[in-house]
C-alpha cells in the first residue's frame, strides 16, 4: 500500500496537463492551481463534477488567484497555455489537432463533464506527452482515463488519498493506472510547476 | 500527427462505407466523439472491431439502425440554458410579434426537447398559433420520439425548474399531461411543428425562415461541416432573421460573422444584417 510520496521518475517535459475531481476538489485545486507559474507554457485542462444547472463560478473564482490566465472554452478553440474548465453540462474532448470539442452526449457513468472522457481523448492526442492529476472525489471518474494516459506512456499524478476530503476516487485512480507520483496537493503542485522543464538541466 | 493507426484506418473506413451505402455522411464530424461513439456502439452490437461492424452494417440495413441510435445519443434538457429563452422572449419575441406569420426551424431537434421549449414559449407568448416550426433531424428514430413528445417523469423536475428560471409564464404542467409515469406534451403545440428528415450535412436550404436554432449541434461537426452548416441556417433566414446558437458555440471565427450582429452580449442570440 502506499508509504508516503512516491518520487517522480517519468523525466520528460509534458505538453498538457488534465485535471480531474469531485467533492472536497475545489480545495485541493486552491493549493495547486494558485501555485502554478505563469511561464508554465502549457494548457491546464480541469474536470470538476459540479450540478449541471448552476453557471460555472469556477473561472470566476480562480482567475483573480491564479498567475496564468483562466477561462472556459469555446468548442473548437485551440488549447492554448492557461488553465481550462470545463463548462457544467458538457463533456469536454481533445481533438488531435489540439483543439476543444464539447458534447452533450449522455453522462458517462452518471458524470458530465466526465473525469475519464477528457482524458481519453487527451490521451489520443497527447500521448507520452501528457500530465494526468486525479484528486479527491466519491466515485471512480478518472480511473479509466487515468489508466489509458499511464498506457500511452503519460504521467498520472493522484491525491494521497489520506489527504482526501473523499477518498474513493484517488483509490480507484491507483489501483486502476499504477500513478508514478501520489502526494498531497502541494507537492503535486510542485511536480507540475516543472512539468515543462522536468527532465532537462 | 505521424502515421495513421489501425483504428484511424477502419474508421475512416466505416464512415466512407456508411457514406457510400445509406447517404448519411459522418466523414466530417469531430473525430473525437465519434470515436467514443462508434466504440461504444461496436461493444455494444457486440463486434470485436469496427471492421466487423462495417461488414455487418453493408449487408444489413438493421445493423445501420442500431448504430444510428448510438450516432445520435445527445441529451438536452427542456429550456436548456434558461437565459437563452429568456433572451428569446425579452429580446427577440417583441420583433417577431409584427410578423402576420411565423417559421422557425430547429435544426438537428433530436429527441425534441428544444422544440418543445420553443413551442411553448410561443403558445405563453400568444404566437403559436400563426407559427409553423420545422423540427429537423438526420435520425429517424429521434424524430419518431420527438414527435411522440412523451419524456420520462423524473426528467420533469428539471424541465420545470429550468421552464421557471426561463421566464415561464404559469405552470409548465398546463403543457403536458401525466401517464403512466411519463410526461406527454400536448397535442395542440404538436399541431404546429412538422418533424421531417433533414442533414446539415448533405442536404440544402428548403425553406425561408424568420428564427433558425441549431443548439449543440455544431460542436458534434469539425470546422469545414460547421461552416456548411452555418451556411445552410443564413441561407434559410429572412433578412434580419435570428439565429440561436448553443452557450458554448459561436459565430465568432466563421467566414459568416460579417453577415450577422449580436443580438444580446454573451447570449448566442444573431441577427442577419
């Protein structure tokens, strides 16, 4: 089980970053995102499960904390650095040519946005080259997605589940995807603060 | 992005077939839904591969019916996104009331529920009556279900919150009745919608319209069927025409912006100059 943070060993520098979560994740995502710097040259793309009918507060809330720019895309938007939240009611994709799709297909195991159809699609068009976080949450969305990103050769990073408000989903995140680094939401933002420069002198 | 694989290939593969056999043209839908979507119909029909799907589905037309239902599977909501109705009603309603007579088209209606949301605005509005709606889709099934308007009874709650924070006038229940655990709309909005198999992808302009919505339809369509599309819905407009568009597309980066203004700031409500 698990002895504390693991070290990161993957040492190459990542082009995107995905993010997912539930409950307890608006907190964790405070620690993380506030701590990125505005350098980091990469798009930050965050699935948090929140009621489809309220109006997404999110970017609201984070971009006046965050020293990279903050906002919800457009469908077909290319991803740009910056972080991105995915609207309420609307699964959020990648597309190859590294640009959003959105869809309103059903909820994929009860959720949309789902944690594990962002990262799929991330995963197809990011491949080794791709950072996943799963966080505190109280079901499984992430842990499918999580392992496609650790197949393809990416990164996944989880939630010290013992530092979780809700520990199901960091759980299910690593016995599904074997992360290469679980830590607290600082020390994962730290991993990520190098995520562009990771594995370079 | 380097070479195709093997599951690039069979599903470009899949899509010409389907194209070539029944007319019905994927080939330029996002690639990343699709994806999900044909692998979730291949697991489900029950083919190891899409290849083999492909095989089953030129040889039967059956097969072709099931996978559509799996190619058309979006789920809206009644008065989705209630701002935009009630932009609609605040914004729009005042010009169309001097119209003597209406047409709208909702394009790509799927199972509906847009529709039915507009047609029960106009009925609250006093406009229904001298209104035709065209509601159109590429899926037969979906139309059937559109035209039958029954939804299931736990949707309602839902309907009817989203119907209050839209402006509703009344009671959402006036417009339905209950059976047998299912909502069923009234036969009298019914009355004024023709249903009818349309493709935004294939087919042309068959009407002049004074309000053309296609919401959450585009996102499903990569940048060149988008601008087909956005062609087809201008060239169906009246001038100065309205065009409702979903919360998160927008006309922001078509060679068709020119042609249209804003009709309110962060609603995707325009009008045709």
């Amino acid at each position: 089980m698990l002895t504390g943070p693991s070290r990161p060993r993957s040492l190459r520098p990542s082009a995107a970053i995905v993010m997912g979560g539930s409950a307890g994740a608006v907190e964790a995502l405070g620690v993380i995102l506030p701590a990125l710097p505005a350098e980091l040259g990469v798009p930050v793309v965050v699935v948090l499960h929140l009621s489809p009918r309220v109006p997404s507060l999110l970017a609201r809330i984070f971009a006046p904390r965050c020293a990279l720019p903050v906002a919800e895309p457009m469908d077909k938007q290319p991803l740009g650095p910056g972080i991105w939240f995915a609207p309420p009611d609307y699964h959020l994709l990648i597309e190859r040519e590294r640009t959003f799709s959105l869809s309103i297909d059903p909820p994929f195991r009860w959720s949309r946005p789902s944690i594990d159809v962002l990262f799929e699609s991330a995963s197809e068009a990011y491949g080794g080259s791709l950072d996943a976080v799963v966080l505190t949450g109280a079901n499984d969305d992430g842990a499918r997605g999580a392992a496609a990103v650790r197949q393809a050769g990416g990164f996944v990073l989880v939630q010290d589940p013992t530092t979780a408000e809700a520990d199901e989903m960091p759980l299910a995140a690593i016995a599904a995807a074997a992360p290469q680094f679980v830590g607290t939401p600082a020390e994962i933002a730290a991993v990520l603060a190098a995520a562009t420069t990771r594995g370079q002198r | 992005m380097g070479a195709p694989t093997l599951d690039d290939i069979e599903l470009q593969l899949l899509l010409e077939a389907i194209f070539l056999r029944y007319h019905q043209d994927f080939r330029s839908y996002s690639l990343a839904s699709i994806r999900r979507r044909l692998a979730a119909a291949r697991d489900s029909l029950g083919f190891a591969t899409l290849s083999a799907m492909q095989d089953a589905i030129l040889r039967d037309a059956r097969v072709f019916a099931a996978l559509l239902q799996f190619l058309s599977v979006q789920v809206s909501d009644l008065f989705r996104d209630p701002s935009f109705y009630r932009a609609l009603r605040q914004e729009i309603v005042p010009v169309l009331r001097t119209y003597p007579s209406l047409k709208i088209w909702i394009a790509g209606c799927s199972r509906g529920e847009e529709v039915y949301s507009f047609a029960i605005l106009l009925r609250e509005e006093g406009l229904l009556d001298r209104t035709i709606l065209y509601a159109t889709d590429l899926n037969p099934e979906a139309l059937r279900e559109a035209e039958a308007g029954v939804y299931p009874r736990e949707r309602v709650p839902a309907f009817t919150e989203n119907h209050r924070l839209a402006g509703g006038k009344g009671s959402l229940s006036s417009h339905y009745t209950a059976r047998y655990g299912a909502a069923v709309f009234d036969r009298a909005l019914r009355k004024q919608i023709v249903f009818s198999d349309h493709s935004l992808a294939t087919d042309s302009v068959f009407a002049e319209v004074h309000v053309a919505s296609c919401r959450n339809v585009l996102i499903y369509f990569d940048r060149a069927l988008q601008e087909r599309a956005l062609g087809l819905l201008k060239g169906s407009l009246v001038r100065r025409g309205f065009l409702g568009l979903g919360a998160k597309e927008s006309l922001h980066s078509s060679e068709h912006a020119a042609e249209f203004r804003e009709v309110v700031r962060g609603e995707r409500w325009y009008q045709r100059c």
